[in-house]
C-alpha cells in the first residue's frame, strides 16, 4: 500500500473522531466519566479496541481540554491512531507526542491488562504520570509509577494500575526480579502486553547495546574447593568410591560418605543446608579420579585450559560446568576464578520483544526505520508537522585545527547574544561542554551549562532557555523529552539558533539537537561548526579537504562552508550507523541464544510457583533419570554380554534411596523397555513410599523448594559458564571456525547438561532430604493471682521443608533415639 494511501486512510479515521466531537462535548464531567465502564463492558461483549477507537479518541481529547486545556491536533490524533496499530510515530520536537500517547494508552487500559510507558529517565516518568496522568484518573483509571529504589510492596501497586510510567531500566530489571522470586509474593510484574516507548531510538537502539544485567558476590567457594582437594586422594578407589571409565562419572559410596562427613566435621552431607557439599564432592573425586592433567587439560601461564579431546587444541576461554573447572584448579594449586557472578540478564531488544504490542514515538526514528523493523518488527511512519517547518539549516563551517573552530563557536555566540537572539549549543561531551563554558566566560558572556546527570535542573532549564538573549551549553542529548518554548520578542530577534559544535555519529542525534528549534511553525535556525580534528572526520578522512585548503594556503580561521562537504560528512555518519548496526545485530543473535535458555529456565519456575501439583512433574523427572541411565549403559544394538550392569547399578544407587541388586532387574532379561519399566517401577514405589512418609502436602512442598533451589543454582553457574564462553569464543575465528556457531552449539550442549543435571540432583534430594523437627519455646500467660510465678514453656513441634536444624539433633552414626538399636541413618533418618 502506498504512502498516500496509508495516510489517507489514516485521515478517514480522524475525520470519524471528529464528527463525535459536538456529541461528546456536551456530555457532563460524570457522563464523560462513565464512558470508561461503558467501553469495557462493550469490549467484554465483544466489541473490539478497533471499533472502540473514534469515541474513545474522542472521549480523551474532550478530557484533555477540560482538564488540561489542550485540545489534540488532528496530527496527534494521527499520531495516536499510529501507536495504536503497533508502530512508531515520528513526531518532530513541539509537535505534542506525550498528549498524542494519551489516546492509545486509554484505548489498550480498557482491556485491563495493564499498559506500560516507558520513558528515558525518571524524571520524565514523574513528570508525564502527573501531568497527562489528570486525563487518566479524570476518565476513572489507575495511574502507577516505577521509580529507582522504590519498595517491592509499592512496585506492585504501580504494577496493578491500569496505567504504569517508568523507565526502562525500571522495567527490565522488575521482569528479571520476578524471576528470581522464591514465593508468588515477591512478584510485582502483571506480564509484558502494550508498552509505549517515548523518545523510542534512544531507548530500543542507543540503550540497547548495554544489557541489563542483577549481579552479585560470587559463591565464596574456593576455600571449599581446596579442602575436597585435600579430602578425596585419601579415599580409596572400589571402597569409598567408584569409577565408570566409559561415562567418565563417579559414584561414591555409604563408607565414602561416612568419611568425607568425617573429614568435614558433619552429621549429614545430603542434609538441604550442605546441598553444595554433595556437588563439590563430585567435582572434586572427578578431577582426582578421571581428569588428567596434560590429557585432559594444560597448565597455562597458571590457568587451566581445557584440550580438545578430537583435536588436541587448546580451547581458550572454555570452562569445564558446574564446578569442576573449580575442583580442578584446586587439584592443581592455581588460583581459583571468582568473579562477580551474574543472576540475571537479558538484553532490551529481548525484554521488549515480550510485549504483546509495542509502539514508540520520537522526533527521529527514520534514519533507523531498518533496524525497528529488522529488529523488533516495528514499522516508522512520519507525521507531517501541523504548521510548516521554516527553521533555517544552514550548510557546515569546517576549520582546519580544533582551535579555530572553538574560537569561531565563541565569536558567534557573542555576535549572536548581543543582539538579544537565543542560542543553544550542542556539545557530544561534558568536557567539550566545559572547554567552551571556560572561553565563554572569558568573553563575559552570561550563559548556563547542562550535564547530562541532572534531568530535573535540566527539565528546568530547558523550559526557560527561549527567553530573550539566554545562552545554554548543553551535550546533545541533554534535556530530551523537554520543549523550548520561545519567549516573548524572541521570535522578531530570529527565534532559537542551535550551534552544533560537532556532528554525532549518528544523523538522528544531530536532527535531535536541530529540532529544537523551529517547534510548531516559529522561526530558528542551526548550523554545525566542525574541524579536521574532529573524530568523526578523523575516522573517515577527509583528506581531500585538507590538501585543498593547505594547497590554498588558507588561515587556520577561514572556514570551508559547501554543502558537497555537508554531503561527504552524512554519507560517513551513514557508514558508521550501518557498523554500529551490525555490531548490535550480532549481540543479539549471540543474546538469542540465552533468550532461548532463558525462557525454558523462566517457564520451569512458573510452573514450580504456580503449578498445582507438582508431584506430576517429578513423576516425570524420575521416568527421564531411568530412561537415560539405561540408555547410558545399556545399549539395545550390542550383545547382552557386553551390557554395562555394574555401570548401571553404581549410577542409579547413587540416586535412589535403597541399593537396587541385579536380581531385581532380572539380568537375564533382554527386553530393553522392560527394564526401564522394571526400574521405574522400582523408583516410583520409593517415591509414592517417601510421600506416605511425609504426607501430601509437606512433601509437595519439599519438592517445590528443592527443585526451585536447585534450578537457581545451577542457572546461576550455567549463566557464569555462558559469560565465559562468550568471552572466549571470538578465538575461534582464527582456526577458520564462526564463532557464533561454535557458541550456539556449545551453548546448546552445556544447556542440555544443566537441565540433565536438574535432574539427577532433585530425584537425589526428594530421596534423601531429611525433615528435622524444630522446637520452639512458647510462652503461657501468667496466671492471675501467682504474683511472681514464672511461666514454664510449652514445647510446640514445628515441621519445615527443608528442613531446618534442631536444637539437639541425632547423629547419622548414632543409636537411633527410637529404641531400635539400628543406627539413626539407617532407621528413622533414613
């Protein structure tokens, strides 16, 4: 369709808004009210958001004017129309885009599922939830605002609103909280479904190259690590411990377990507090037992490096998982990595792709229209201004040296603020800010400097910076978000003159800085002021330029001002925009790669949280351990002679909590799927045995918290292995091999690993986790009349799940207190 096409059919619809206008506005401030409920029980009854449109547009510009006073442009109404359908509005600077929000946001709140504003920095979310939120809580709806460090309890107010403001940040980090949280309680967010993303470049491309990013101090193990380095060569290979050669696994035994919680000093190793102790364990006997050093990996300048076992390479920056890259440099001696241990991440370009529905607006999106679509399927539409745009852009001066051009800047200004006219100057840095605050000042010309930290002061000073003979030095993107508004005699002086002190990489942040001037029909100019030292300029050499002013014999102060060379320097800003597109493209394929981890983790926690019974689940967990560790050792395609019983045997009593004998799975059978029904029946009866046990509901809940527990840790080393992985994998390269192949199935392998081995530790803990009573002194009141009597303590039994010490608890080894004469591991604490 084409674009007259598009628009067209856009000014149809703010023709059908219009014509409710003399309808809705005599309706009373109550009767205008009560439009919201009626427009929620027509979309209940089927009414969609598209029928809903031109009343609803309708009913919030007559809101608009009586509570703000400002009546939407049909322009806006476009521009409303346009986020409503799921793309992004340009809309130059002046031109109203926070009211034109206003539509859809109403539009998408009567659904009831919550619509997000994201803005660039909290001052604006403040700003626009109170100004624009007067339309809101006029109509009957909720307003919520995000802002940095605000309490959990207060998020999910804001969260529960029909309406939320907030930054991005805000957001992102909130979703990756949530998924983090250990109880329902804990979680703020509603789920990802319309968002309107203000001054949307800045936010989906400019931001977007930085994830976000919850980290924290890593796991304080390397002490650990050291003292199993220590404990596992006095085990003795068959007694304490035993090895599979063709799975490259180790399973210890009861006599290794009692010497290992010797060594430690502890009663119970599989108890839920030294959940870590079992894991380093392993790690720990296989870099003893099967990890060889110069075999399996090299000593490297005091790291270990890991040899391809079908290459022999070296493979930097590859760490073995989950801890026994660890076990190994404690085997060796080196120094064990502890790094800042990442929780949680995800990128922008991922966070906001959830969104049911996504829109933007902002003066300048066309130069990345490509990317939006590429990116995150969002088309661009430019808004025609209401009033014809008259601003004077004038061609570049460029200067031979730096020196000249900042002497030229000044000497401008001065001319410029002794007539009385505004000017704005635009700087890419705080510090080039400050070189020409210094030269000003020198002049004695009276100006105010922005950094770009201070959105409120900004904001402030933005706001007045069109009175008559003002100076304002500012970086570029300074003030964003925040009109100029001119004031009066300032348009009969020339209106707001912008001076670039030097061109951004890229072009929407140099118009940026042009639109402000010239808003809705007033008068203005702008003009860039450059040198041949400029980095811009350096990178993409304009050499040509420079030998023709040397050949000229040019003063260092002439400028060269022709719009050829404006051309030259638009078509490098061209050339680095496409790189810098690139570089974010390709982050993003490597971030998909988590993304797709990401959701599978994410998902399993909801359903841990949320599920309804989650023994349904680790039914499953059990069926997928025994089909795996049968299809390990047993191997259907060769001869039953050659079957690895003993390997099958030593794996699945790790795990299960009674040995399981060969006589059981009858050795003489053939049938590869009547073992695995054999030994999951097995599994499953000691299962349904641990729940009689327990009881329903505490066992259901143990589960809950193991499985959870696990899950987070192993996501939070698996996410540690990632980071080093990618840190690494641009090595590859070199011996001819893309890295983002070798990453994506590396990663892949690893993801599997982890999940397997979720697996296999959360069957291990439902089995042997024990539930320790614990006894809590409770007071009984005083009774009347025993002045003085202390009272004696009642002892109320407590169960928690896990299970929490006692103040007087059993030993493993110990006679069990029941009067068996069976030690208390193999009776009660069985």
């Amino acid at each position: 369709m084409g674009e007259n096409k598009k628009f067209k059919i856009l000014e149809q619809k703010v023709e059908e808004v219009n014509e409710l206008e003399p309808t809705i506005s005599v309706l009373s401030d109550s009767e205008l009210k009560a439009k919201t409920e009626e427009f929620r029980n027509r979309h209940k009854e089927g009414e969609t958001p598209e029928e809903l449109l031109p009343e609803a547009f309708a009913v919030v510009r007559e809101a608009a004017k009586r509570v703000l006073g400002m009546r939407h442009f049909d322009v806006q109404i476009i521009g409303g129309i346009v986020m409503f359908e799921g793309k992004i509005a340009e809309m130059k600077t002046g031109e109203g885009k926070t009211l034109a929000a206003t539509l859809p946001v109403y539009l998408e709140s009567i659904s009831g599922k919550g619509v997000h504003v994201v803005t660039v920095n909290d001052y604006l979310a403040k700003r626009d939830s109170e100004w624009m939120g007067q339309i809101y809580k006029f109509l009957g709806l909720k307003v919520g605002i995000l802002q940095s460090q605000m309490e959990p309890a207060w998020r999910r107010v804001a969260y529960e609103a029909d309406v939320t403001y907030g930054t991005n940040s805000e957001f992102g980090f909130d979703y990756l909280r949530d998924n983090m949280a250990i109880d329902p309680d804990q979680m703020s967010q509603r789920g990802p479904n319309f968002a309107i993303v203000d001054e949307v470049d800045s936010i989906l491309v400019d931001e977007a190259r930085t994830p976000l990013i919850i980290s924290g101090e890593p796991e304080k193990a390397a002490d650990i690590y050291k003292s199993f380095a220590r404990i596992v060569p006095r085990l003795t290979t068959g007694e304490d411990f035993e090895i599979d050669e063709k799975t490259r696994t180790v399973a210890v035994t009861e006599a290794g377990v009692t010497k290992v919680e010797k060594a430690l000093k502890i009663d119970n190793l599989y108890d839920h507090v030294n959940s870590q102790l079992v894991n380093h364990l392993n790690q720990a006997l296989k870099a003893h037992a099967i990890f060889r050093k110069d075999v399996d990996y090299v000593i490297n300048n005091g790291e270990v490096i890991i040899v391809d076992e079908f290459t022999g390479r070296l493979m930097e920056g590859r760490r073995y998982s989950e801890g026994l890259h660890q076990a190994i440099e404690a085997k060796e001696k080196v120094r064990i990595r502890e790094e800042n241990q990442t929780l949680a991440t995800i990128t922008l370009q991922n966070y906001f792709r959830m969104y049911k529905k996504l829109a933007g607006m902002t003066g300048t999106a066309a130069t990345e229209a490509d990317e939006f679509r590429h990116i995150y399927k969002l088309e661009t539409v430019v808004i025609k201004t209401d009033r014809p745009m008259v601003r004077d852009d004038m061609a570049d001066l460029i200067y031979k040296t730096e020196q000249a051009k900042y002497n030229a800047v000044v000497a401008d200004i001065a001319k410029r603020h002794e007539t009385g006219q505004r000017v704005l100057v635009g700087t890419i840095s705080i510090e080039r800010s400050e070189r020409i605050s210094r030269m000003l000042k020198k002049q004695g010309v009276k100006h105010e400097v922005l950094n770009a930290k201070q959105h409120e002061r900004e904001a402030e000073i933005i706001g007045v910076a069109g009175q008559e003979g003002a100076v304002t030095i500012a970086t570029n993107m300074a003030g964003r978000g925040t009109d100029i508004v001119l004031g009066e005699g300032v348009v009969d002086l020339g209106g707001l003159h912008v001076l670039g002190t030097e061109r951004h990489e890229a072009r929407r942040i140099d118009n940026q800085l042009r639109g402000r001037s010239g808003r809705q029909g007033d008068p203005g100019s702008s003009q860039f002021f450059l040198s041949l030292e400029d980095d811009l300029l350096k990178l993409f050499g304009m050499d040509k330029v420079k030998g023709m002013m040397d050949r000229l014999s040019l003063p260092d102060d002439y400028p060269i001002e022709h719009s050829m060379v404006s051309r030259t320097i638009e078509t490098a800003q061209r050339q680095v925009e496409s790189q810098n597109f690139e570089i974010r493209k390709q982050v993003l394929k490597y971030d998909d790669v988590m993304n797709r981890q990401r959701k599978v983790i994410y998902a399993q926690r909801h359903e841990i949280l949320f599920g309804d019974n989650i023994s349904d689940r680790a039914n499953e967990i059990i069926t997928d351990i025994v089909e795996n560790a049968i299809d390990t050792f047993i191997d259907p395609k060769i001869y039953q002679e050659e079957w690895d019983w003993d390997g099958l045997l030593a794996h699945i009593n790790q795990i299960f909590p009674e040995n399981v004998t060969e006589k059981e799975l009858d050795r003489d059978a053939t049938d590869h799927d009547f073992l695995k029904e054999t030994l999951t029946s097995i599994a499953q009866s000691a299962y349904e045995k641990r729940q009689k046990e327990l009881g329903p509901d505490l066992f259901n809940q143990l589960q809950r918290n193991i499985l959870m527990q696990i899950v987070d840790v192993k996501w939070r080393e698996h996410l540690y292995e990632m980071d080093y992985l990618r840190e690494g994998i641009g090595l590859r390269a070199v011996g001819q091999r893309d890295p983002l192949v070798e990453y994506q199935s590396e990663g892949h392998a690893m993801f599997q690993e982890m999940i397997n081995s979720i697996k296999e530790d959360f069957v291990r803990y439902i089995y042997h986790a024990q539930i320790v009573q614990e006894i809590e002194p409770q007071v009984d009141a005083i009774a009347v009349g025993e002045e003085g009597s202390q009272p004696a303590p009642k002892r109320k039994r407590k169960q928690s799940a896990p299970a929490q010490a006692s103040e007087s608890k059993v030993g493993r080894n110990e006679p069990c207190p029941c009067g068996s004469g069976k030690k208390y591991k193999k009776c009660c604490g069985a």
